[in-house]
C-alpha cells in the first residue's frame, strides 16, 4: 500500500503537532520557575538602580541580592497607612493583588487619574536604612501611559516630599518617544524634585516643554518627553496618584508622624 495517501499524510502531520505542542507545553512548565526568578531579580535590579543603590555596570546577579538584603520590606494597608502583619512580604504577589477583586479595590473614575481602575488595598514599601534610620522611601507605582501600564519606583527622602529617584521596569511606550522614560538624563532629573506641597498636596507638573528655574512652583516641575505628551502626562498622573491620600498618602503622613 503507498505511503503517498491523504490519511498518512494527516496521521503525520497530526503526529507531528502533539509532539511538537508536548515539547512546547513540557518546556513552559520547566522553563516557568526560572522565568519567575529573573522577573524578580529585573524588579529587584530596577528598584535598586531608582534609589541610586547599585550602578548599571554592577547590576549582576551577586550585587543585586546583597544590596537587597540592605532593604527592608514592609507591606502598608493603604487606608490606614498602617503595616500589615499577618502577610508574608516576600510572597506577595503585587500584580495578582491589584486584579484580584477579594484584595483589590475599584477606584471611583473621579479618582483615577492614573486610569489604573483598580488596585489592591495592601502594597508594599521599602526602606533603605542607615545606622537604624531612614534614608529612602521606596515606592512601587503605575499608571497608564499612551500605549500601555508603566510600572515603576519612585524614590523619596525622608521629608516624603523630595525625589531621590525614580525608574520604570515594565512598558509599551514607543521606543525614542514615550520610550525615553527610560532616559537616565531625564530621569536624573527628577532629583531634588518636590513631588508634594508644603500642605502635603501632589504637585508634580510634567510640561510640555523646558522647565524655566525661574518659574514659579519650578521645584515641581519636570521636562517634558519630546514628541510623548500624552506620556509625560501618564507619568505626571501616576505619580500625582501614588502619592495623594488614595495611594500612599496615609502612609507617607504615618511616616512623617513617627509610625513608621
């Protein structure tokens, strides 16, 4: 009988599309652990380059973990500004949370200005200490820029108010536009930058454009991306939110009064 029949043709064809799919299947699951892993050593990485805590040049696997164990972790239930100690820190999955409607809330529209729709009610925060005090306020955030969630970490000293640091780890913006979020110039500077009020307000104002010193409110102000407004606003909004009552502002005054 011929080997050249339509139903051996199928039977090898479908032959090779299980073996291929078990392979494919079989490599997903092994693979996942070790994926898992160099997502965590990325964030790791990203946090500590936005606090100015390791270089670019040193951030290999050895220095990233043993400039970690210098943080502290803490989750914060954000309505209270309060540490949550009932949860494991180090299992706490941050982007699951924030999409899990049992430990996740829905914010109003009003209130989204980061257009996030929801986020979990515990977060952490991570503190860089020296000789047993403060020297940074670490904080995770995200917010809707033109094309997709930018996530990333904004660095505080201890007055709450003035930036220390920030970097992104996760997006979609387009690469030499909204990309340049990534800029280190740019997100250079945003050091010194005032991210609050003297009344504890956001105030953060990403132009479209320059910063003139002389302009009033100046130590707010950032410099624009050029040719990424609706991504410089994303920015500007994220952290806006992040750092207003409905994100971290709890916390940042519990802070500031001693709690922490």
């Amino acid at each position: 009988m011929s080997n050249d029949t339509t139903s051996k043709t199928l039977i090898v064809a479908l032959s090779l599309c299980v073996a291929c799919s078990i392979l494919v299947s079989t490599a997903a699951v092994k693979l996942k652990p070790i994926q898992l892993q160099n997502k965590r050593l990325d964030v790791k990485k990203n946090l500590l380059l936005a606090a100015g805590l390791i270089k670019g040049s040193e951030a290999n696997k050895k220095n990233i973990n043993d400039a970690f164990e210098k943080i502290e972790t803490k989750l914060i239930d954000l309505s209270t500004g309060k540490e949550v100690t009932d949860m494991d820190a180090s299992k706490f999955d941050l982007e699951k949370a924030d999409k899990d409607p049992k430990l996740s809330i829905k914010i109003p529209a009003d209130d989204d200005i980061a257009r996030i729709k929801t986020r979990s009610k515990v977060r952490p925060v991570y503190l860089v200490k020296e000789d047993g005090k403060v020297r940074q306020i670490i904080l995770p955030f995200h917010g809707k820029g033109l094309w997709s969630t930018m996530y990333g970490f904004l660095s505080l000293a201890p007055d709450t108010k003035t930036v220390k640091g920030i970097g992104f780890y996760q997006h979609g913006e387009t690469p030499g536009l909204g990309g340049e979020i990534e800029n280190k110039k740019w997100q250079a500077s945003w050091e010194g930058k005032k991210v609050l009020t003297e009344n504890y307000r956001p105030a953060i104002d990403v132009l479209k454009g320059a910063v003139d010193s002389n302009t009033k409110n100046a130590i707010s102000k950032i410099d624009g991306l050029s040719g990424a407004t609706l991504t410089s606003n994303g920015v500007e909004a994220a952290v806006n939110y992040w750092v207003s009552q409905e994100g971290y502002g709890a916390f940042l005054e519990y802070f500031r009064n001693g709690g922490v």
